[in-house]
C-alpha cells in the first residue's frame, strides 16, 4: 500500500506542476478543447485515484473541481479569471493535502466545503464571469436536435455527475456490490461515461471492443434480470437526484430496457451498461489519446511505455558509483601511462572509452530540461497579475535546455524570486505603461541557453528599469554607503546595490514582494552553485538578469596545483591565467609592507599565497612560483604557488562536517593516483583574505562591492623626511625597489642608481630629508617617456583604497595638498615636480616633441574630483598648457559660454549636477566649440562606455591615471585639429 | 596487553538484547571501548594527506576504496602525548551519519561481549575532556574500559 502512496504523491505532484500551467493557457485560449480535455483528465486521474486509495477529502475536492472543468468543456459556463480562482485554489490545496500526506502518510482533517460549495456555485453557472450557454452549447453539438436525449440531459457534465452517484449507489447495493469488488472504478467510471454518451448520441466515441470479453464473462458468472432491474434502477434514480426532466429519464429508461435482451443474451453486443466491465481492468486496451474522452487510465499508460519512474535515490547513487568507476579509469589510465608497453594496454583502452559513454549516459539521465523548473512560473505570474492589477505576459524561450538536476534544483528558488521581483518591481501598472507610450500589457522573458560548459539564464522584463534614485536614498538610509562615496558612483555601480543584503526598493512592501529576503539570497543562492548573476538595466526600458551556472557540479575540471610539498584542485572556472614568475622573468612579485603585489600588464594584483595562507612549512627555496589569476565577482586577484600540474576532470566530494567551517575549501576528491585532495575554494579564499583592500570591513568591499571601489583610488602611503606622511596614487607608481647605498653612485652631482640599463637619479622630498639613512631603502619609481626617476623614501607604511579629496592646498614644491587618508592628514605628491627635478631638460624635450606649433593651448579640465583637478593641472602646465578648471558640467558650460576661449576640452563623464555627457551635448550644441576636441575622462572604460562617449560628442577619451597615454592623446587631438584647419 | 574478562556465566541466562560487543583499543596506555557495530574497517598504518588549517584533532584524510575518510588523532583528541614520528598507528574506521571517519589509537585489542546493565556512569572526578567523549565504563577482570561514543567525537570534532 506505501508503494502505491508513494506513486500516487509522485503521480499527483507531477500532474499539478502540469496543470498550474495548463490552466494559466486555458485562461488565455479558452476555447481550446484538446487543453480543458487535457487538464480534465488529469483532475479526474487524481479524484479517481483518490477514491481509491480511501482519501475522501482529496476525492471530494477534486471532483468539484473536476465538475467545473466539466462545465469549461461542455462550453456551459466561459473560462474566466473570476470563474477560474477557484479551481486554481482547490488545486493549491490538493497540493498542500499531498504534501502533508507525504509527511505524515494521512490527508489533513479538516472541511472544505467552503471551496467546494464556490466551485458548485461557478459549475452551476452563478458567478458573475459565467454565461449561460445554452446557445453556444446547441451551436457547438449542432449535429444533435433539441430531441436529442444527450442534450435534455444537460450535456457530458451531467452524465458525469450522473455516474457518480450511480456508482456510489451500486457499491451500496449489496446485490450487486460483490462484482466490483477489485475493480478499478475510476477506469469503470471513465468508460461508463463515454459509453452513455455514445448510446445518447453525445459527441464522444466509445470503442466498446473491450467490454465484449468482460461481457461475456459476466453472462457466464449469471448476469440475470435481476441485476439488469437494479442497475437500470440506480441509474435513473441518479438522473432524477439531478433534476433531469421527466421526461428525459422516461426516454432513457425506455432506451435501457431496449438493451435488456442484447445484453442478457447476446455477449458479442458492445451494449450493457456496467458490471460487464469489472472484470476487464486487465484486458484492457489503449483508446487513440486524441479522443477527447479516453477513460484516464488510458493514456498515461501509451505514455509511459517509453519512460519509467525511477526513485532519484537510485540515480544519485548510480551516478556516485560511476564517479568512482571514472576515478579508477583515471588511475588505471595513469598506471598504464607510465608503462612502455603492456597487454593491458588495448583492454584498458577499451574500459576507458566505455566508462566515458556510461558517464556521459548516466549524466544524461540527470539533466532535465529547464522548463521544469518553469513550470511553476506561469501561475505565479498570474497570480501576481491579478493581485497587482498588471498585465504581464510570461515569454518562455529555450525551455528544452537541459541541465543537471541538482542545478535545477537550486535555481528554482533564485528564479522565481527574479521573476516575482521582475512583474512587481519590474514592470509599470498598465496606467502607467500607457502614460509612457508602452503597450498595456508588460513582459517577463526568460531565455536559457547552452554557452561552453555553462547555462546562460537570462530573466528580462520591459518595465521602468531600476530607479537609480530610490536606490541612493535607500544607499543613504541604510548606510550602505556615505553621500560623497555615492557622487562618485555611476548609475550601474549604484544599481549593482540591490544585491546587498536587505534591499528591496518597493516603496511599499507588498505582499509578493519586499519582505527583506532580496537579491542577495539570489546572488549567493546561485554563488553557492558556481553560479555568477549579472544586472543591466536601463531607466524606462527595462532590466535584464543574466545567469551563468555550470551544467553540472557532479564532475569539474580542476587545475592541480602545488604549494609546500601538497597538492590541490583550483576549480577551472575561476582560473583566468597563470604567470610564472622566475628570477629573471618580466614579472615579479613585490613586495608593499610585507603585502605580496603583482603588475600584471596595466594593473595591480593583489596577491595571496597559498603557502601562508595555509600556514604550511616552506620547504626549501624556490627559484620560479606561479601566479594563479583568479577572479571573483568582479575582483582579480593572484594565487601564489609553487607548482602548477594538469588540468583534472575531478568528482567534486562534500568535505567532512568537521571541516565545514574552512571556507578556503569547497570540497575534497580523489585524484588519478588515488590521493586524496582538497580542492581550494577562491571565493573562500578572497573572503579570508580580504583581498585588496585594507579597511576593517574589507570582505564586504572586496567580494560584495568592487565596482564600488574601482571608482577609488588605490593610494601608496609612505615616509619620506619629516611630517606628515606622504601618499601618491598608486597607479603613477611605476615600480617599488629596495635599492642599498652600495648601489648608489654620483652622476654629475646627483645620486642615482642604475636601473634597467639607465641611470635612474634619485631624489628626495625635502632637501632635510637625509638619503639612505640604512643600508636598505625603499624607493619610488616613477617612470615617463621612458626615463625614471627615484624618489627615496624612508618607509612604505600601506597601500588604501580611498576616495580622496585635497583638503588644504599647500604652496610648498613638489605636494599637490595635503588630504586625510585613514584619518590622519596625507601629503599629496606631486610626482611631476620630481620628474622636472631630476632631470632638467625633461619638460624641455617634452614641449618639444609635443607641440610643432607655437603659442600656449588653453585647456578647460572640467572634474568634480578636486583631486583630480589638483593633480591634472600641474600635469598641464609643466607641459606648457594654460588650464581653466570647473568641477561640474554646468560651471563647465557657464565658462564656455562666457566667451573665453579653449583650445581643448577635458571633461569627466560621472559628476554631479551635470554630467560629461550632458556637458559635452550641451556644449555641442549651444556654444562656439562644436568642433573643439573634447576628451572624456573616467577611471575606468567598458567598450559600451567608450562607444557611449563617441555618440554623445566626445572626441577622444581616455584613462585617468594613465598619464602617458593622457598626454599623447592629447597631442593627437592637437594634430588633427591642426590637419583639419 | 592485558587480559579481558569472559563473559560472565550468568550473562548467558539473560536476554541476549542486553549484549552488545565491543572492540577494545588502547590510547595512550589507557583500555577504550567502541561498539563493534559502528566499525567498518581496521586498517594498519596508513599515510595521511594532512589537511592545512584543519583543527589540530583532524590529522586529514584518507581513501578508502574510493571513499574519503576524515582521520582523528585520538591521542590529540583525548589530550594525551601526541604521537612520535616513529610509531605508525593503527585505524578504526567509523561510521556517523553519512560520513566516515578514522580513528588513529596505538594498538587494537579484541572484540568483548559485555552486558550492557554492567556499564557504570564515568566518575565525576575524571578528566572533563574524556567524559565528554565517553558515555560510561565497565570495570573488565583488570582494567577499566572506557566506552567511546563516536556521535560524541564526530560532533566534538566538528565543534572544534
């Protein structure tokens, strides 16, 4: 008996998820017979099936429910949203009752009347939303007269009703009782209908080839008039409890009687009424599926012909054992490897081959389409459209995808927390949708697809898009983040906040949403899987969700890697390049106060090693060590090791409860050779580390929010003579070298060292400032044009992510101002006074070789950063131009419209009151630089960004910070203004 | 290696369910007790992949036919002289929940049947640590057994 639960509560679940949707397709193609047949039959599978398993509860409400879908069909009553609420609600709680009969092995006690007694009420017709439909109904069965009995009787919904309390009367009978011991009733029921039909000239077609051999058996058993009496008896008495005409029950009774002899005597004639199907259940055969009324047993048994159930327990355990089985394949194909020649080889070969095809088949039973996991979703939307007065269309593409299912599993939730976000937050209310021109009804997309090893999931809607405003104030109010930190922040960098724990920008929490369980469960719900979730939005266009997460996690590629004499598996997909760093190679590791850092072509990287990390014993010197490249979210960092190996396909293990708190681990495997190892999580590994930055709250900032921090300004903090200590931006640092006094030598007057084949002159910040106080000292390398110069220092104290404004300019050579950096006042370095310093025919060769033409440029630098401003202008005018500043885009235009006049126009893109690109359309259009040069400025640059920059004006646009590359644009910008006059 | 006692004469009259057998080990000079039913596997010395940053208790792991196996110093665990490097110890291999773990213990003994109504709560003078690994002892013929519960290590070592 379990085992038939068990199949029931599999059978029933399985046929709700179906019908959620199908009944949301009703209600927008109401009309579709195959679909209410459909959905009919899956009602009545479950109320059948209820019945006989003694769940009266379930049974009672599923036969109302059926009743109504009765009515959808007969075309007696319209399909309505009002009319179809309940009926979606009876499925709710049919589901709820399955649910808790799966714990608890009982139905829920309790009354449903309340349900039952409204669905009644719409079957019969009284709820607004439903027509009578005589009319139609006539039109529809237009081949039968107004004599038809089929009609006078009410249609296929009373003969339903009809032979149910038919068969609730024969099984009290206990003159007939004992034939249906045994029998399935449902199927009884379903051909019984089908054939009163057929005998009433109704619609449905009954093949009653079935019933002859179980006829034949009753007449053989001693049918006899007696039980023709009662049951001719029990059917008319169910057709008058319903009310039927007199008339109509006279006609029926005279039709039945006329079978009495065909049916008593004559077993090759498809006529009587019931007991001659009891004992056919067995016999029975398949009806064409496409018959709108095939008894319900049939068709899911054609269906299921090629597809069995199988318990999930037993293909995860299957696919543990071919995890194994591919491990040892691996270690047998590893033994053979390092064998010349054996005759193992070809068998081997052969064993190889197979368990890949079983692996590959077994993974195949584990991917499920991704409709499934969608499954739900067209109800919900739905629901939500109702609830919140919208109208929303649910557009499903590339539903067929398939995926593991322990993916699918996790993604659900995520998903339909997206899509309830994406039609309550996302889309407008159709007044609103009208009042900005859209059409009334809104769109959710999902779109899956396969991309190399991943499922690209995209969740879009056609709304407003995110309220980059609403999301600062809820910045503010939260404290995520402090006002001037906002200023800076571009709309994207702002929008990437509503992944931070406990944001919902409903202003008012609705019920479907803004309960505080936000986005950020969806990010590390899907992070969990090595999933990564990515946010575009655009303000009254809509917002788009892009998802990537692996096909499977069962089976991984893995890079292994070694550090101190033990192996681990690095997770492929994290992995962006590796670096190996020798004694004499290009790259270096460097060292910042004892913080490892790596230049890796233009930037940073912060680096970890592992061997520290791990705190595992340094085993003797190494002369090359490998940078692993790694990246999480957004942020890059380097992975030191000592060794890199293969790439592994590796079965990824749970680590032992004891070891879950170690978050630098994701799991553990074993290898070809039968080690066991761990396999490193990066996410883990950043968190513990607190990559990048050096703030208190540095995992929030690296992991949760580097966008956030790009738009700071890494600053390199050092000693240098008296004061306060010195900071210079990081990225103006060209290189950091320890250089002794012994290295130092006098080249005409002035210490210098030798540097890359040149001299490079060293100088220091004041004249007091004593070099080389100790043997060893760190020194700035700045580097121009390909000349360096050295700024000695006495101490590097850090390196800080900061946003900085100068706070006092100073007068003095060589500080740009001074600014509070961690809290303690900062000089700020101009490095292009030391530059000039060391070499005095610097600027000289510079203006040279930048300017043919004579006369001083005048530059308009429009930056809200005073910073920038401060460190841009000296940039400037030690190269010979003259510069005007304004620190927004509205002074910015003011001054151009005063009339002065520039040669060039320098403008950053993120400033407040109005921004570059604001600044440079108005400027276009409204002053006499339309065909100046513009150049953009902003701290970073996606290809969008740059192409963004064309279109609204822009001449050119390029990197802060990159003062190469800044003052040869300029000079390009110069020599085309010069060809084109 | 000491003597265990037989199982007492009289234990036979009684219902067999009361019965319950016990492989006996040795940590440290000190006789302890392991349901024999939790153990799937004694294992001679086997090497260890050690596990950077795992509790000092968790030597590391093990594969055990293809099955990956957390391996408990016990002589760390129960607070005693860790092991030299030259003394190559024996595992136990345990089951808990869905996980397996190995057991690192000197020597192993025989399997004892004992009554479980002669087990006697540990006295409140004993090592706090031990007691919290051990739900009771029996007094054998010449020492005294101290009765390991594996639930309690396995949750122990995943406090720790």
């Amino acid at each position: 008996m379990d085992d038939i639960l068990g199949e029931f509560i599999a059978e029933t679940n399985e046929g709700i998820e179906l019908l959620d949707g199908e009944l949301v397709r009703l209600e927008q193609n109401p009309d579709d017979p195959e679909l209410i047949s459909h959905i009919f039959r899956v009602l009545h599978t479950i109320k059948g099936t209820c019945g006989f398993l003694g769940l009266p509860r379930l049974a009672a409400l599923a036969h109302a429910g059926e009743n109504v879908l009765g009515q959808f069909r007969d075309g007696s009553i319209t399909v309505t949203p009002t009319a179809m609420n309940p009926v979606l609600e009876a499925l709710d709680r049919i589901r709820s009752f399955v649910a808790t009969l799966e714990e608890t092995g009982e139905e829920p006690s309790g009354n449903d009347s309340d349900l039952i007694e409204e669905l009644n009420r719409v079957a019969k017709g009284e709820d607004a939303g439903v027509k009578l439909a005589s009319d139609e109904e006539t039109e529809r069965n237009g081949q039968h007269t107004q004599e038809d009995l089929y009609t006078r009787i009410g249609g296929l919904s009373s003969i339903d009703m009809a032979v149910e309390i038919f068969y609730e009367r024969l099984l009290d009978d206990d003159r007939v009782k004992e034939y249906f011991t045994d029998v399935n009733m449902d199927r009884l029921q379903g051909m019984q209908r089908a054939f009163l039909s057929m005998v009433l000239g109704g619609p449905d077609e009954y093949e009653g080839r079935d019933l002859r051999a179980a006829h034949e058996h009753l007449v053989e058993k001693g049918l006899n008039d007696e039980h023709f009496d009662v049951v001719a008896a029990h059917l008319l008495g169910s057709l008058v409890e319903l009310d039927v005409p007199e008339d109509v029950v006279k006609a029926m009774a005279t039709k039945l009687e006329s079978t009495r002899s065909d049916v008593l005597n004559k077993p090759s004639d498809p006529i009587e009424v019931t007991e001659e199907v009891h004992a056919n259940q067995e016999s029975q055969n398949v009806d064409e599926p496409s018959k709108p009324q095939t008894p319900s047993g049939g068709e899911s048994k054609k269906a299921s012909a090629r597809t069995i159930r199988v318990n999930v327990d037993v293909l995860e355990s299957l696919m543990t054992v071919v995890s194994e089985l591919v491990l040892t394949r691996n270690q047998l194909m590893q033994i053979l490897r390092a064998q010349k020649e054996s005759e193992f080889a070809s068998p081997l070969q052969r064993l190889n081959q197979v368990t890949s095809e079983l692996q590959e088949s077994v993974m195949q039973t584990r991917m499920q389409p991704i409709g499934n996991a969608w499954s739900k979703l067209p109800r919900i939307v739905r629901d939500l459209a109702q609830e919140l007065d919208k109208k929303i269309d649910l557009v499903m593409k590339g539903a067929e995808t398939e995926l593991d299912r322990q993916v699918l599993d996790e993604i659900k939730d995520p998903l339909t927390h997206m899509v309830r976000n994406a039609a309550d937050h996302g889309l407008e209310t159709t007044e609103e949708r009208r009042t900005a021109g859209k059409s009334e009804t809104g769109n959710i997309i999902l779109n899956a697809r396969h991309e190399g090893g991943h499922i690209i999931l995209e969740v879009s809607d056609d709304g407003h898009g995110l309220d980059t405003d609403r999301i600062r104030d809820k910045i503010l109010k939260n404290g995520l983040a402090t006002e001037s930190e906002i200023e800076n922040l571009s709309e994207q960098q702002i929008q990437q906040f509503i992944f931070k724990p406990g944001f919902s920008t409903a202003t008012n929490v609705t019920n479907v949403s803004g309960r505080g369980v936000g986005m950020d469960v969806v990010r590390s719900n899907i992070g969990k899987i090595g999933g990564t979730v990515e946010l575009s939005s655009s303000a009254g266009k809509g917002t788009k969700f892009t998802i990537k997460i692996p096909l499977t996690l069962a089976i991984i590629s893995a890079l292994i890697v070694e550090s101190g004499g033990q192996r681990f598996a690095l997770p492929q997909n994290s992995v962006i390049e590796l670096v190996r760093i020798t004694s004499n190679s290009t790259h270096k590791i460097e060292m910042v106060k004892g913080t490892p850092v790596l230049r890796l072509r233009d930037r940073l990287l912060s680096l970890v090693n592992l061997k520290s990390l791990l705190e595992i014993e340094n085993q003797g010197s190494q002369n090359e060590t490998y940078v692993i490249v790694t990246q999480v979210g957004t942020q890059m960092f380097g992975i030191v090791v000592d060794r890199v190996f293969d790439t592994e396909e590796i079965v990824v293990k749970p680590v032992a409860e004891a070891l879950r708190n170690l978050p630098i681990y994701s799991g553990n495997t074993i290898l070809g050779d039968g080690s066991v190892i761990m396999i490193l999580d990066p996410i883990g590994i950043a968190n513990v580390n607190g990559v990048s930055t050096s703030g208190e709250d540095s995992y929030e900032e690296s992991t949760e929010d580097m966008a956030h921090l790009r738009e700071k300004t890494s600053m390199l903090i050092f000693k240098a003579g008296q004061g306060a200590p010195k900071a210079v931006p990081l990225a103006l640092v060209s290189r950091i070298e320890d250089i002794s006094l012994d290295d130092v030598e006098n080249a005409g007057g002035q210490p210098a060292v030798q540097y890359r084949d040149q001299l490079m002159p060293l100088v220091t910040l004041t004249k007091d400032q004593q070099p080389f106080k100790e043997s060893k000292q760190p020194v700035l390398a700045f580097s121009d044009r390909g000349r360096s110069v050295g700024l000695v220092t006495d101490e590097i104290i850090d390196i800080v992510e900061t946003d900085v404004s100068v706070e006092m300019k100073t007068e003095s050579n060589g500080l740009i101002g001074t600014a509070i950096i961690g809290g303690t006042a900062t000089d700020l370095i101009d490095t292009t006074h030391f530059l000039g310093q060391a070499c005095d025919d610097w600027f000289d060769v510079q203006r040279e070789s930048s300017f043919g033409d004579t006369g001083e440029k005048h530059i308009l630098l429009v930056d809200d950063s005073s910073f920038f401003r401060n460190l841009l202008t000296p940039i400037l005018e030690s190269a010979g131009y003259k510069v005007t500043q304004a620190d927004n885009g509205a002074n910015g235009l003011e001054i151009c419209q005063s009339g002065e006049s520039f040669d060039l126009i320098i403008s950053d893109l993120e400033m407040p009151i109005m921004d570059g690109f604001g600044f440079v359309s108005h400027v276009r259009k409204e002053t006499q630089f339309e065909e100046t040069p513009i150049i953009a400025l902003s701290s970073h640059a996606s290809p969008e960004d740059i192409a963004r920059c064309m279109e609204a004006g822009f001449t050119s646009h390029v990197e802060k910070l990159n003062r190469e590359t800044f003052l040869s644009r300029l000079k390009e910008c110069f020599a085309e203004r010069r060809k084109a006059a | 290696m000491s003597t265990l006692a037989p199982i007492q004469s009289t234990s036979t009259i009684e219902s067999t369910s009361n019965i319950e057998e016990y492989l006996s080990i040795f940590v440290g000079g000190q006789t302890f007790g392991i349901p024999v039913l939790k153990v799937q596997d004694v294992l001679s010395y086997q090497r260890v992949a050690s596990i950077p940053l795992s509790p000092p208790q968790i030597r590391g792991s093990i594969n055990l036919r293809g099955r990956i196996v957390t391996v408990i110093d016990m002589r760390i665990l129960l607070e005693l002289d860790p092991f030299t490097d030259e003394q190559k110890p024996m595992n136990i291999v345990v089951e808990h929940g869905s996980e397996a773990y190995s057991l690192l213990v000197d020597e192993v003994g025989e399997v004892i049947e004992l009554n479980v109504n002669d087990c006697e709560p540990n006295p409140a003078t004993i090592d706090p640590k031990w007691r919290e690994l051990s739900n009771g002892l029996f007094r054998l013929d010449k020492e005294l057994m101290m009765v390991l519960d594996i639930a309690l290590i396995a949750n122990w070592s995943e406090e720790a």
